[in-house]
C-alpha cells in the first residue's frame, strides 16, 4: 500500500500512521525516455525496490512488463527494468502492490517475510515472522503472474 510517498509491505492501513514501522520501501521511480524512435518506460529504481521487497528483480520486471502486455527486459546501460511503452506509474505501482499483497505479505500475521516454493505444482508460502506454511489463495492459480512464479521457482 501506498502512503505518505512511501511503499508499505502490510495490508493494514493503521501501521502507516507508526513512524516506526520497519516494512517498507521507497517509491518506484519511473523515467519516460525516447531511445531509437521508440519511447521506453524506464523503473530506475527496480534493483532497490526489488531487494526493498525481498523479490526477485527479473522475475518482478518480467510480471509488470506482462501485465502491461508490453516487450519488458533489464537494460544493462541503466542497470534497471523497462518496458516499452509508455506508462503512468499508477498503473505500475498498482501491479507491484498486488504482487506485496499477494505474494509477499503473510496471510496469517501481515509482515513480509515469505520464503515461496512449489509444492505439488502449487506455491507455497513458508513465514519466516510466524512460522505458518500456507498455499497462496487458491483464486490466483487461475493467474498469469501466477504461472510465471510457478516457472521462475521451478527453475
Ligand atoms: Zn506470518
């Protein structure tokens, strides 16, 4: 959830009022720039974001750039993600929250710190705060960004 110019790994909108609170990361940070012709939506930011959220950046640059059903990769000059296209960054923040909410948050306890594997085709959440080993919600199986997690664990 976005709050006071920051990203808070938590679905509970009480702790973004606790200065205190250690689950969060900066804002993604997006840069529209022409290369060749062709304009490029830049997240110049994705390395500190990605290991902000504990999340695999290729894996989290490859999910957006799919949601967006745009050509996506690593740029190796700026050393960060980009899609082609161009994109309001509400658009890209709202990808990214459902991606915390869903597969980095605990669905028991509300802190981040999800370990994912593949049981039996199904990913598995292990909480490293509380110790609760759970299936993600059996609704996003049906998911793409489902199915590209399945296939970025099983590699
Ligand atoms: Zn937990």
């Amino acid at each position: 959830m976005i709050s006071n110019n920051e990203l808070y790994l938590t679905t509970n909108e009480a702790v973004t009022f606790d200065p205190n609170y250690r689950y969060k990361a900066p804002m993604p940070l997006f840069e529209i720039r022409k290369v060749k012709g062709s304009q490029i939506t830049y997240f110049t930011n994705s390395s500190i974001i990605a290991s902000s959220i504990q999340f695999n950046e290729q894996l989290l640059i490859k999910i957006i750039g799919n949601e967006l059903s745009c050509r996506s990769g690593y740029d190796d000059n700026y050393r960060c993600g980009f899609f082609k296209g161009v994109f309001e960054k509400q658009q890209i923040n709202n990808i990214i929250c459902y991606v915390i909410q869903n597969y980095i948050i605990c669905q028991v306890c509300d802190y981040p710190e999800i370990e994912m594997y593949v049981k039996k085709g199904c990913i598995k959440q292990n909480c490293k705060s509380c110790g609760k080993k759970r299936y993600v919600k059996n609704e996003l199986e049906i998911t793409k960004i489902y199915q590209i997690i399945v296939n970025h664990l099983n590699k």
